[in-house]
C-alpha cells in the first residue's frame, strides 16, 4: 500500500511539469501549421502529432490532476477544521497572488511610461542614423515658432524617414509637426505646394510664418543635415555678410583651388547669404550689412576705405579679417618694395581693438600639415562654447602672429581662439629669408596666437557717435571681431579637411550672432533593408509570440505545483 501511495506522489509532483510539455507541444505544432501555412490535422507529420497528441495528453493530465487535488483537498479540509487554522493563512496565497498582479500592473504602467518620457535613446545602428547631432538638438530648442513638415513620398514611406520626423518633433516640444503623404493617392492636397506630381516624388516641404523652404531626395536619402538646414532657412530670416572685393581678395564665385565657392555655399546652407562689397564705388557698407569679411586683401586699402569700416565697426558692426601671409625670400633674393607692401596686416584698422598683426611667421617643428613646418595643425583652442566647442584638428598656411596692444579701451575684451599646440618647438620666426631657427630675445616663443575675437560692448553709450548711413540712430549693438593670420584655411582646396569647414563656419555664425552652432558634416544614412519571405515573415512571428506563451506555460506550471502544497 506504501509502495503505491509512493507512485502516486511522485506522479503528482510530476504532473505540473507534464501539463506544461504537453501544453508546449501544442502551441508548437500550431505554431508549425501556421508557419507552414497549412492546415491539416489528419494529416500525417511533425506539426499534426504534436498538435493532437499534446491535445489528448493535456486533457488527460489536468482530469488526472484534478482528481488527485480533489483527494487532497478533502484530506487538507478534515486537518484545518481539527487544527483551527486561522482565517488570515487561508488568505495568504490568494493576497499573494493579487499583490503579484498588481505588481505585474505597475511594471507595465510604468516600463510605458518611461519609454514614451525619458528622453534618453541607445541607438545601436552603425553611424548612430536615428540620433540626432548635438547641433541639431541644440538648434530645435532655439526654435520660438511653429514648423510644419511635409513629406510628398510616392508609395510606401522608408522606414529611416519616419524616425527622423519622430525624433524631430519628439525633440521640438510640440513646435515641430510632421506629416508623410502619397502625393498620387493625395492629389489635391499636394496641389496646394504647386508641384508637378510624378512617380519618383520626394520631397520634403518646410513651411513656418517666416516662409516656406523645399527639400528634393529623390536621388538620395534625406539627411539629418539638409533637413536642419532647411528648418533654419524656413524659421528665420537671413544673415547678410558682405566680401569685401577690389584689393585682390578671394573670390566667392571661383571654384578653383584659391576660390572660396565651397565656403560660399556652406554659408547659404546655413541661412547666410553671400555678396561683394566694394567699397571703393560705392562709399557706403550696406545696412543690411550682418557681417563684413575682408578674406585676404593683396593690396592696402585707401584711407577713406579704413575710415567707412571703422566707422562701421564703432557703430557697432561685425567683422572678419583673414590676414594672408607675408611674402618671403631666399637670402639669395632680396624682397622688393613691393613685395614687402603684399598682403598687408590691415594694422590701420585692427589697432583700432587692441591688436597688432606682426610681419612673420609661424612655424610649428612638431604639429604641422605634410612637411611645411610652416602650415602648423593645432586643437590648441581657447574654451568658446560657439566657437570653438567640438573641433577636432584645423591647420593654417603660413599664419603670422598676433599680439595685443597694452593701449586699449577698458570696454574692449579679448580672447585667442587658437594658437600652436607645442611650445618648445613652435615660435613667430622673424626671418622673412627661410633661415628657421629660433632667436632669442627676437623671435615669438610659443604657443603662438594665431587669432583672436574681440568683443566690445556698448553699454554706456547705446547710440552711434554720428550719423551713419548704416547704423543711422539706431542703438548700437555690442562689436564682434575676429581675426585670422590665414585665409587659406577656407579656400576650397583646404576647407573640407579636418575641422576647417565647422572653424569657418562657427565664427561667421557667432559673429552674425545666430543662436545655434553651423552644421557641416551630412550624416549619410545607409539604408539596410531585411528582404523576408512570407514563411520567414510567419516564422518571425511565431519568434515573437513564442516568447509570450513560454512565461504563460512556465506560470501555470508554477500555479499548478503551489496547488499541491
């Protein structure tokens, strides 16, 4: 009789863990059918046996349990009622059990919550494709009006561009809206963008109360850079920057190597638009003059052309100086008059802000581009948030030195923004003969400043000291100035190396003073598609939801075992 009674608990202890393989052997063979997507019970192979025969076997198991659990309950019954177990045990598991769902409750609530509130994303894709650059993010929270994105997308929308316009408009605090329709399926609600409606259509339409900006990737994807760039354009007005021309400065429409049609365009990506100036005709600096950039005059400007930008900076205008290099000699060849007149520092008017341009160059033995110790790369920066922030790597041609003037006005605040890296092996060389070798006592020891900002706030006097055409009583504005001893570091042969482009780029905004940082570098994304089958569709599937029938057998195989006890 003990023998049998010992059959019987072990059977009993084994049965949960029955109940639950021959529930797994049902939901798999379903499982199978569907992933095979037929279904045929009678039939027979793996899917059919497992289907039926773990059907049978689960009925039989939970009969076969319930009969044992009906033999224990009368027994356990008989033993409470002569103990007096007290009503607070006979509580405790049902409690258990409910605390456990509510538990189970609060961890949904708030796992949900978390995910659609914290901020925080790890995006696991190479290039980082679904995070936005901290330019970017910095730029959205600028944004003081609404934008309306509309993307006109022919067919089914990839799956990369609805991301982006999630991110942009999780990001934008509700200033951002975004919508993808099928030009085709919508036409009269792409009518109202004026466009011509085709197969291939992919656009991008930026509308805000400041105007409306297009963007066209029909024949790439779009990036997070074309995007931004466009919401900038759309949400506020331009900044005008005048090039100062007629002294042989760097042109703007030249594409060659010496021309400055990269930077021209990079500046219109970025909301700025571009003109010549030249000063000479007209007499005047514009007023819708944002920022003036003289980019490496060959030749000295008149006295009367001196006297109209000082004028415009004392008034509280902006400006930048790119310096070009002396010209230098072999001892062999003395320099002439004229050349020692080439490229000149523009002293006549610096002066004016506490600096002084010198007639040198800067060499760098140790952190240099190729073999020219005369082009030193520097990531020697001071700290500028809008400056110089983020920067890898800049180098420059042959950069003289700049040193500051001991007579200055006290309103006048002065910063380097870079200089060179090394110490020991960097100097201002004052020999224009190529003899390098540094001079005691003559030379400039390093780290050498290579450039300067210069800020001057007008707080005292708010209005111009005399009526300009240019500034005429209007209140003045706080003068920004910055000067570069190069201006080849933003020519198109040099400008998409290292971190030129974002240097260039990120003085022309502070000086402008937009309120967010250049974007240069396009974040490519490279869009990898999974290309499925509809059985491998259904086998995903099955994957999916696998998971979910897994913790359901393993609870009830728990709920049948806390049954025995």
């Amino acid at each position: 009789m003990s023998i049998k009674n010992n059959h019987i608990l072990q059977l009993k202890k084994l049965l949960p863990a029955l109940i639950g393989i021959t529930l797994f052997s049902f939901i798999l063979g379903l499982s199978l059918f569907y992933i095979d997507a037929q279904f045929s019970i009678l039939s027979f192979n793996l899917a059919s046996c497992l289907t039926l025969g773990g059907s049978i076997a689960f009925i039989v198991l939970l009969i076969l349990n319930n009969k044992l659990n009906d033999t224990a309950t009368l027994g356990e019954t008989n033993q409470v009622a002569i103990s007096g177990l007290s009503i607070g045990k006979q509580w405790k598991k049902p409690l258990r059990i409910f605390t456990m769902i509510m538990a189970s409750l609060a961890f949904l609530a708030i796992s949900h919550y978390a995910a659609n509130s914290i901020t925080t994303r790890w995006d696991v894709t190479e290039n980082e494709q679904h995070t936005l650059t901290k330019n970017t993010i910095a730029f959205i929270s600028t944004l003081k009006e609404e934008v309306e994105l509309t993307a006109l997308y022919v067919g089914l929308p990839p799956k990369y561009l609805q991301d982006l316009f999630n991110e942009y408009e999780r990001l934008s605090a509700g200033l951002i809206s975004t919508q993808i329709i099928d030009p085709i399926d919508n036409i009269s609600f792409a009518a109202k963008f004026g466009n011509v409606v085709s197969g291939r259509e992919r656009k991008v339409i930026v509308q805000s109360s400041n105007g409306r900006k297009d963007v066209d990737f029909s024949d790439d994807a779009l990036t997070e850079e074309k995007l931004t760039n466009a919401i900038a354009r759309a949400s506020s007005p331009p900044r005008q920057v005048y090039f100062l021309v007629g002294h042989g400065e760097y042109s703007i429409t030249n594409t060659d190597n010496v021309g400055l049609s990269t930077f021209k365009q990079l500046l219109a990506d970025n909301n700025v638009q571009s003109k010549t100036l030249m000063l000479g005709i007209t007499q005047s600096i514009p007023a819708d003059c944002d920022v003036l950039i003289i980019a490496g005059a060959r030749t000295e400007l008149t006295e009367q052309e001196d006297k109209l930008i000082i004028d415009y900076l004392t008034a509280g205008g902006d400006a930048l100086f790119l310096i070009e290099h002396t010209t230098v000699t072999s001892p062999d060849k003395p320099l002439t008059a004229e050349q020692l007149q080439e490229n000149p520092s523009l002293n006549s008017i610096i002066n004016h802000w506490g600096l002084n341009i010198k007639s040198d160059i800067v060499v760098d033995l140790t952190n240099h581009v190729g073999d020219d110790v005369g082009s030193p790369a520097t990531k020697n920066y001071q700290q500028h948030k809008a400056i110089t922030e983020g920067l890898d790597y800049t180098f420059y041609v042959r950069p003289r030195s700049i040193e500051m003037l001991p007579e200055r006005r006290p309103s006048i605040k002065l910063a380097v923004i870079a200089s060179t890296a090394s110490k020991e092996k960097s100097w201002a060389e004052t020999n224009r003969n190529l003899a390098i070798q540094y001079d005691q006592g003559i030379d400039t020891p390093g780290p050498v400043p290579i450039s300067y900002v210069v800020l001057e706030e007008h707080k005292a006097d708010n209005t111009a000291p005399s009526p300009l055409p240019y500034k005429t009583n209007t209140p003045r504005s706080d003068t920004r100035i910055i000067v570069f001893t190069d201006a080849d570091f933003i020519t198109n042969v040099y400008i998409n190396q290292y971190s030129n482009a974002q240097m260039g780029l990120n003085i022309v905004n502070w000086l402008a003073e937009l309120d967010y940082q250049a974007f240069v570098r396009a974040k490519v994304i490279k869009i990898e598609r999974l290309d499925l089958t509809s059985k491998q569709m259904r086998q995903v599937v099955v994957i999916l939801f696998f998971t979910i029938f897994f913790f359901f057998i393993i609870g009830m195989v728990v709920w049948l075992k806390s049954k025995q006890r």
